[in-house]
C-alpha cells in the first residue's frame, strides 16, 4: 500500500490552479474582446481574412471555457480530497484525488492544444498581410 495522503498534499494545487485560472480567465476575456472587435470590423465589411480569423478565435474561445471547467472541476475534487481525509474515508480520498489530477492534466493539455492552434493563425495571418 502507498503512503496515505495528508490534508496538506490536495492543499498544495489551491495556488497552482488559482493561478491556472485566473491566466484562463485573462486568456478568455482576451479572446471576447478580440471577437467583439472583429465583429465590428466585419459587419460593414465582410472579409475572408477576417471571417477565418473569427472562426479561428471562436474555437480558441470554446477550448479556454473547457480548460476553465476542467480546472474548477480539479479545484472543487481537491476540497472534496481533503473532506474526505477529514472524515476518514483515505481510500475514496486518493482515488478523488487522482480524477483531480487527471483533471488538471486535461486542462493543461488542452492549453497546449490552445496555443498550438494560435502559432498557425498568426503565421497565415502574416503571410496574407505581407
């Protein structure tokens, strides 16, 4: 068997994913203010470079509200962990506490995915304008 987890270890994420979040928030409120723009740019004047650089900032938009769902998920199954561990239950807790990593994990990963899909749209972008 592994060493029981403590109240101090699902502790040490809070600042982590609080951070995590508040730089997906930034990221999203970015994205909005973007398309909000962008629509007001394309509504007089419908442009091909402007309707796939909106489709492009949707996308990235949807993908920023799921990496936000899956860190408050991840944030939410740290504060279960540590009830658990507070009312004895050790081995619901470390099986919680490993779908909360999971969790972080995916939201990392979809950041990634994120900022990969946004290295490809500046380059084309440039190379329309030039």
């Amino acid at each position: 068997m592994t060493e029981p987890i403590t109240l101090t270890t699902p502790a040490l994420l809070f600042s982590a994913i609080s951070l995590i979040l508040l730089a997906y928030t930034n990221r999203f409120l970015g994205y909005a203010s973007l398309i909000r723009g962008l629509h007001e740019k394309l509504n007089p004047y419908p442009n091909e470079l402007l309707t796939g650089h909106f489709a492009n900032l949707l996308t990235r938009l949807y993908l920023t509200k799921n990496m936000q769902i899956l860190g408050v998920t991840s944030l939410f199954l740290c504060v279960g962990t540590m009830f658990l561990i507070f009312v004895g239950q050790q081995l619901i807790a470390v099986w919680v506490f490993g779908v909360a990593l999971i969790m972080l994990i995916a939201s990392l990963g979809i950041s990634v995915w994120n900022f990969q899909s946004g290295k490809y749209e500046l380059f084309f972008l440039f190379l329309k304008l030039s």
